[in-house]
C-alpha cells in the first residue's frame, strides 16, 4: 500500500528562501514566520500522513453508493471530515467574520497540496465548499453571507458549483436550465446538471449548490445566465434547518478514478433559489473565481505527481534488479537496486525535478493572488491571470506524465493494484479535463491572455525575466546553469510570441494550432524561472554556511537537470508552432 509523507521542509524552503514571505509588504504576511508556517504545516502533515492517506485506498476501492436518492461515502470518511473540521481547516483562509482564520491564500495552497497528495478524492469534499464560501463571499449579499457562511467555513455545511449540463461543458451560453422570478423575490430553479462533484453526501447536515441557470429577459447565449444559491434543506429565519428543497441526486457517474468522491447528476425539480450577484451576470460572478480555482487543479496535478514519486522513490531503493555497470554498489546482496541504473535515476530525475518546480510555481501564483487580494496589486492580479491557463494546463499534463513515470519506475508492479500507483495515475487524469480542459486553456492562453491589457503584462513578464537574469548574472555558477538556459527558453517565448502576432492576425488557424505548444513552452519558462530562483536561494545558503549543505547541493543537482534536459523542449515547442496551421488544418475533417 503507497505511503505519503509530507514535504514541510521543501514548502518552508519555498515560503522563506525563496518567496521570503515574512519579509514581504502584504497585509498579514507579516505574521508567517518560520515558526509560524512550521506549526501550520506539521499540523497539517499529522492530518494528512495518519487519517487522509490511509483512507485513500479505501475511498478508491469502495466509492460511493446511492440508495434511495441518499449517496453514502466510503468508510471513514465521515470521521475523517469530522477531524478536518475541528482542526478549522477548511476555514483557514477564509474571513474571520464569519469564523474563518484568516491565513493567506497561499498557507491554503500549502496545506491544500498535502491534502490532495493524501487523498484527492477526499479534498475535494471541502474544496468545492471551499470556491462555494468564495463566490458568496465576494458576490453575495450581506444577509446571505450571515445566512451561509459561517455554518459553511465551520464544515457543517458544504458547497457545491452546477455549471455542465448533458448537452454542454465549456459552451455554457447552450444550458437550458431555468429560473423563474417569484413574487417573494426567490426563484424555481429547473433542470439538470451532471458530474458534480460533491453534489450529494452524507458528510453534512446540509449542502448548498451553487447553480448557473437563465432567468426570463436575459437573451441569448452567456449574456443570460444568472448564479443562483439553491441550498439541499431549506433554511429558516432562525438559522435551523427547514423542509428539503425539491433538489436531488439522479445519479453517480462511474468514473476512471477519484471513486471516493460522488460525482453526481443532480435534478432540479422547481428548486427554491436565490440569485446571488446581479441578474445575467452571473458568469461574472463565476469567472472571478477562476484564477483561484484554476490554480487548486493545477495543484491538484503536480500533487498527485508528487506522491507518486514519493512512492516511486522508495521501491527504486529497496528493488533489487542487475547490478551497475561501472561496479557493485550492493556486493552483499544478489543485485544492485535499481536507483544505481542511468536510466532509472533520468526517470525519477524527471518526476523530482517537475514537482518540485512546479510546487514553487504554483506557491508563487497563489503569492500573486494574495497581492491582488489583500492589497489591491492590479499589477500581481493582471500577471497571475496571465499565466492561470500555464498553471492549470501545463502543471495538470506534467503531473499526469509524472504519475506514468512513477508508475514505469516500478516496472510490472506498478500496473497492479497492489501497490497503488495505478491510482495515482488514474485520479490525476481527471485534472487535465475538468475546470477546462486543457485545449480551452491553451486557447484562452493565446486567444485572450496574450492580448490583455495591450500585451502589457506578457511584456511585463519578458522584462521580470530579462533583469532577474542582469541582476544575477554576477554568479557565474547561476549564470552557467541557470541563467544562460533560461535565457535562451525565454528568447524562444518571445520567438513564439512575435509569430503569433506576425501570423495570426491575417490567419488565427497559425495561432490556435500553436497554443498548446505555446502553453507548454510558457511552462517550461516558468519552472526554469522557479528553478533559478530556488538555485539563487541554495548558493547563498551555502555560501552563508547552512547547517544542512546536503539539502542545499541537491537543490541545486536536481535543478541542473531540469535546466539540461527538461527546459530545453522550449526549442521543439518553438519548431511546433512555427509550422503554422497547415499540417493542422489541411486535411478534410471526412479524411480523418
């Protein structure tokens, strides 16, 4: 059976080496010293490491069931949810108004990677909760904020998001469900929506659906959805629990993988709701929670990589399988174990060097939506939207293509069940689909993004990176390992770029046949980036006479690898695109 053990010490290495949170002008960072973090991070470690990880299996292997309309979770998860609720975990980030702690985003983001890398299937109970408190947070009334959140962000209520209907997923101008306007200022709420995540359980006392959904007067297409609160139990005046709603769950989608959570098609049958937001716009209301949820699937992605590395990891030390070709390095034992042999190490090279990557990535993303949150940075906000679709896309294909490394690596084992990498393999898969798939978020990259603000920000980017490479080019260390690669990955970014603007105004075919190239390509220059900076970091620690030099030195090995030979498939990236749309778009849809 896999294990998890938590990565406190490379999330305290990312949060004060590199990013230097204590130290830094956003409100409320000045309270996340090291032993500040250091508490947060080994509570949540203990949550992860001894109730979350051992219930992964088990939530794989018993998935959910629905009886008479009641959906029942897999054993021991309604005590696991329990713990996660009296550690106020699920309220970590959210606004001690009403009884959340009040910790920054990105302490969210840390602990959250524990959690998925523990057991996905779980997390994602309070993590749908999780972008349901934000939207009524930031979209919802006063009295609906008293009303639902603070039973919400204590965990004995949950939430849920209803977007997808059977004959639409991302083109949802196309939904059909509807809301009629009431004389007492609600409205009935119907139709159907299908794989909902979290849409029926028996973890809480009562779970309250977010729902898109078209109100009379709205026209056609986006212009005329509207966000509506529908909660499962009605609730009454004095904040108890009232009549059940005429919502339920009509069905469990049998899936590929994250079997321990109930993906649900739920029935709105003439459902009390209550529009949050203004009337039509409630796509406007969805979207401004997008660069966060976006960010929690990328996360979700490298996560699932990461544990699956972990565990690839210690059945490389321990299998033993041939021996070393320039000498025995294990002459007691019948064979070597296969961590000596060049291309197993190259494959575990790869996984290690991409969570820990994208783990930094992603920490400085949710360090932009803090900046933009907490302190009105227009500056972080526009920067972060930008690279949203580079962290969902690419760190949810990278963690999917780590989980199969991490499965090879075990050889025949791994394709059992037995040893579990199979899971991993199959939980991460969902992340590259849902939130978008990562098609639309290539396109959204190119289509939109590129062009925002006037190319402002993406230039902005080009210039971060172009003076953090002047500034520190006085390390010749950095300079020969890091910076020189990444200056030559970030030349072929702006390559890329400059063809889509020369070639994809007179024909868009040359620029969306290369978003996902150029998606990936941005990736790549973004882990290199991370890369230099955690080098940076590793070098004056050494230099500083750290206690623990061995962390430090592998530090900078494993980023050497990534710059040798991860960051240079920008260059084919950059090929890719620069063919243009004609082998794409030539051939006649009936040929294919």
């Amino acid at each position: 059976m896999p294990t998890y053990t938590a990565p406190v010490k490379d999330m305290q290495f990312i949060l004060h080496d590199v990013l230097n949170v204590a130290s830094s002008d956003i409100p409320g960072y000045d309270e996340l010293d090291r032993d500040t973090t250091q508490a947060i991070l080994d509570e949540a470690a203990k949550l992860s490491e001894n109730v979350l990880a051992p219930l992964n299996k088990v939530g794989d292997e018993q998935g959910c069931k629905l009886e008479n309309g009641v959906v029942t979770t897999p054993d021991g998860f309604k005590d696991a949810y329990d713990q996660m609720c009296a550690g106020g975990w699920i309220g970590l980030d959210c606004d001690p108004e009403y009884g959340g702690q009040g910790m920054p985003y990105l302490v969210q983001s840390a602990v959250g990677e524990m959690f998925v890398s523990a057991n996905m299937a779980f997390n994602m109970y309070q993590g749908l909760s999780h972008g349901a408190i934000s939207a009524i947070q930031t979209h919802g009334s006063p009295d609906q904020k008293a009303k639902y959140l603070p039973n919400m962000i204590e965990g004995k209520w949950s939430g849920t998001m209803n977007l997808t209907e059977p004959h639409c997923g991302t083109d949802l101008g196309l939904i059909r469900t509807k809301a009629e306007p009431q004389d007492d200022g609600s409205y009935k709420i119907t139709g159907s929506k299908i794989w909902i995540s979290a849409g029926e359980h028996d973890l809480t006392d009562n779970i309250i659906h977010l729902v898109l959904a078209k109100a009379p007067g709205g026209g056609e297409g986006t212009k005329g959805i509207s966000l509506f609160i529908v909660p499962k139990f009605m609730v009454n005046e004095d904040g108890s629990l009232g009549n059940r709603n005429a919502v339920s769950c009509g069905g469990l989608e049998h899936k590929m993988g994250i079997h321990g959570n109930a993906t649900c098609v739920m029935n709105y049958d003439s459902a009390t709701g209550y529009l949050i937001g203004e009337l039509h716009k409630g796509m406007r209301a969805m979207f401004t929670m997008m660069n966060e949820a976006r960010l929690g699937v990328g996360l979700q992605g490298y996560a699932q990589g990461a544990v699956a590395y972990q565990n690839a990891l210690g059945f490389a030390r321990e299998r033993l399988q041939g021996r070393e070709v320039k000498g025995v390095q294990n002459p007691d034992g019948p064979a070597d174990p296969i961590i000596v042999h060049p291309d197993v190490r190259r494959n575990l090279l790869m996984q290690k060097s991409f969570v820990e990557g994208a783990r930094a990535f992603t920490f400085w993303g949710a360090n932009m939506i803090d900046a933009g949150h907490r302190k009105n940075d227009a500056d972080a906000e526009a920067m972060v939207s930008l690279l949203t679709p580079v962290i969902k896309g690419f760190l949810t294909d990278k963690g999917f293509d780590t989980t199969v490394l991490a499965q090879q690596t075990l050889g025949g084992s791994g394709f059992t069940k037995e040893w579990g990498l199979e899971q991993f393999v199959r939980d991460a898969r969902i992340t590259m689909i849902y939130e978008g798939t990562n098609g639309i978020q290539s396109l959204d990259l190119v289509g939109r993004k590129l062009a925002m603000n006037g190319g402002k920000t993406i230039m902005a980017f080009f210039e971060m990176v172009k003076t953090y490479i002047k500034e520190n080019e006085g390390n010749e260390a950095l300079k020969a390992n890091f910076l020189d690669p990444l200056k030559k990955a970030s030349k072929d970014l702006q390559a890329a770029g400059m063809y889509f603007m020369q070639n994809g105004m007179k024909n868009p075919h040359n620029a969306l046949s290369g978003s996902y190239d150029f998606m990936h390509l941005f990736g790549h220059v973004c882990l290199g980036l991370m890369w230099a900076k955690m080098a940076q970091a590793s070098y004056s620690a050494l230099e500083n006479g750290t206690s623990d030099p061995e962390f430090y030195q592998t530090k900078i090995e494993t980023g050497r690898f990534y710059m040798a030979r991860q960051l240079p498939a920008t260059a084919l990236h950059l090929s890719r695109i620069e063919t243009g749309a004609d082998t794409v778009m030539t051939l006649d849809a009936a040929n294919f």
